[in-house]
C-alpha cells in the first residue's frame, strides 16, 4: 500500500504569490479588454464584477502567505 504523501508546506509562499501575480495580470488583462473592445454595458458589469471577485481572492491569498510565514517562522523556531 502507498505512503500517503506528506504535508509538503516547503513552497506554499511562494506558489501563493505567483497566484497573486497571477490574479493581478489577469484583473489588469480585464481592465484593458474592458477598455478597449466595444463591449455592451452587461459585458463591462461581468467583467467589473469578476475584477470584485479577483481581488477578493488575493486579499485571501495575502491572508494564507501570512500564515504560512508564520508557520514557517514557527518551524524554524524549533
């Protein structure tokens, strides 16, 4: 039978602040297309209420880098 795998926390800071790079581009990317393309109001709202998504997603993001920061200062205490 397998070994589970292990709770690897080596790299979550980092791959957590590529997805708010990530996220960032992609609200900017929005922002642009938004601004540039002839798109009905329904379409902007879509894209503005996505963008209210986005961001919510990388204050969370920020929130969990934080804590793994933590942790990470914690396991290096012991």
């Amino acid at each position: 039978m397998p070994k589970p795998n292990r709770d690897d926390r080596s790299n979550n800071v980092e791959r957590l602040e590529q997805m708010v790079e990530n996220t960032h581009q992609n609200i900017q990317e929005a922002n642009e297309t938004a601004e540039n393309m002839n798109l009905t109001a329904s379409q902007r709202e879509q894209i503005k209420e996505k963008n209210q998504h986005r961001q919510e997603s990388i204050e969370q993001f920020q929130n969990e880098i934080q804590e793994e920061k933590a942790y990470r200062e914690g396991r290096d205490l012991q």
